[in-house]
C-alpha cells in the first residue's frame, strides 16, 4: 500500500510539472532563420538580473545567457550570442533582423519598434550620486546644475528625461563609462536599475544609492517585429519557464536570491 502511495505521489509531482512547449515550424522558422538562434545579451562590470559578465576571456555569465540556452535547449537549436554594452544596440539589431530574440527592459518605443512577450522581472529605477554629493532625496536630483548620466538608447534614460524637469539627462555609452564619470566628478548622478547598483556601487567608492524610485521597469523577451509565431512561441516558453522554476533558478545560482520573479501574465 505504502509503495502505491509513493508512486501515486510520484506521478502527480511529475505531472505538475509543467512542460516545455515545442514550436511548429512556422515558429521555428521564424525564431531561427538561419539555422541558429542569434541572441542578443546585455554586459556590464557586474551582473544584475539583467546585466550578464563578460569574462577576460569572452565568457558570457548570467542570468540572461542561462534562460537563452535553455530555449536554445528546448527547440534543439544551436545559440549564437550577440553581447553588447546597451541595449539600444540590441534594439537596431532587432528591428535589423541580425538577432532573433533578446531580454531587455521595454517601453512604448521599443513596443513600436519589436514585439515583446511576457516579462521576467521587474526593477526599479533610481539614482546612484557620486562620492561627496549633497543629494539625499530623487527629488533632489532634478535641480539646475546638477549632472545626471543614463546609458544611451535605454529605457531608463528616456524615462529619467520625462522624470526630470529643472535639470537634464546625459548619454553615456556603457556602464563602464559612466562610473568612470561618477569616480571622477564628471556627473553627479547615474540613473539605472536598484538591482544593478547594488552590485555595481562598490567600484565607485563613497557613491550612495537614493532610496525609492522614479519609475517601475519590465524586462521582458522581445524578438523582430512582424514575427507573430515566434513571438507566441517565446511567451509560452518564458511562462513555462517561470512556472517551471527555471528563473527562478537562474536567479538563485547567480546571487539573486531576493529578486522576485514576475507573476504570469494575464
């Protein structure tokens, strides 16, 4: 009796797993038309849930690079990544047609130009103030004066410019650059995501990370506009993919334990 229970439990945890959906072949020709899946990532010095390292010698690790392999894995389909330091870069490589698919946060711009599934997480924006600045407050940030950098082409830095009334909104053209910007008194003020200044403010020593936020950001899986069947296949991956525990995992193995996966969508 003991055994049949066991077994019984057995199949009904199996079977509430829930499994990976498999594309047509219109889907698939339309994820991977050349073959491969040509992925576009995002890299940064350190890695958010977001951003991805590259290593000294090219290694690409993340949260993003993980979850690609396992679509990659799931429509057995080898994956060739694009990384590079913005994503408006990633962006013109969509609307090009040069990649077929990226994580990236989403606006109505980007709505516009790419067509854009389910999201993962969500994070909010805020600023990172340079060593030695007197502002406290987000508030405080949006006064004549004061030097404010985003990452050119982002999200971010178009809502930062809508955010900001007395000041404005500079471009810089990577992560790099722009702590390069704060450690030297170039800027006073880096507009980005709480979850990725966390782990970057460290290499800015004395720079503080302003509490709250202006703007609430979802980073979702987007692809080429005018693909409708990958576009489908991908958010019933990605939802699959979150009920599975699969991000949920990703965010676990690299040091994301406090990040909350987004609930389904609706």
């Amino acid at each position: 009796m003991a055994g049949g229970i066991a077994l019984l439990l057995c199949f009904v945890f199996w079977a509430c797993i829930p499994t990976q959906p498999q594309p047509d072949s219109e889907a698939m020709n339309q994820l991977a038309p050349s073959g491969k899946i040509r992925f576009g990532v995002a890299f940064a010095p350190e890695q958010s849930t977001f951003f991805i390292e590259k290593t000294a010698a090219g290694e690409l690790r993340g949260v993003t690079v993980d979850l690609a392999n396992e679509l990659a894995q799931a429509v057995g389909r080898p994956i060739e990544f694009t990384a590079a330091p913005n994503t408006g870069v990633l962006t013109d490589a969509l609307v090009a047609g040069t990649l077929d698919a990226a994580f990236m946060p989403v606006d109505d711009e980007r709505r516009g130009k790419l067509g854009v599934g389910p999201i993962y997480f969500t994070a909010l924006n805020t600023y990172l103030v340079r060593p030695g600045s007197d502002i406290t407050t987000i508030a405080e940030v949006d006064r004549p004066g004061i030097r404010v950098i985003g990452i050119a082409g982002t999200t971010t830095i178009r809502s930062t410019a809508v955010a900001l009334k007395r000041t404005k909104v500079e471009p810089a053209e990577s992560v790099d650059v722009a702590l390069e910007m704060l450690r030297s008194g170039q800027a006073d003020a880096f507009a980005l995501t709480h979850d990725t200044l966390r782990s970057l403010s460290p290499r800015v020593p004395g720079s503080r990370i302003l509490e709250g936020s202006f703007r609430e950001i979802s980073i979702a899986i987007v692809v080429p506009k005018n693909r409708p069947e990958s576009l489908a296949y991908v958010g019933q991956w990605l939802e699959s993919a979150k009920a599975s525990g699969s991000v949920r995992r990703a965010f676990d193995r690299w040091g994301f334990a406090n990040a909350d996966v987004a609930p389904p969508s609706r």
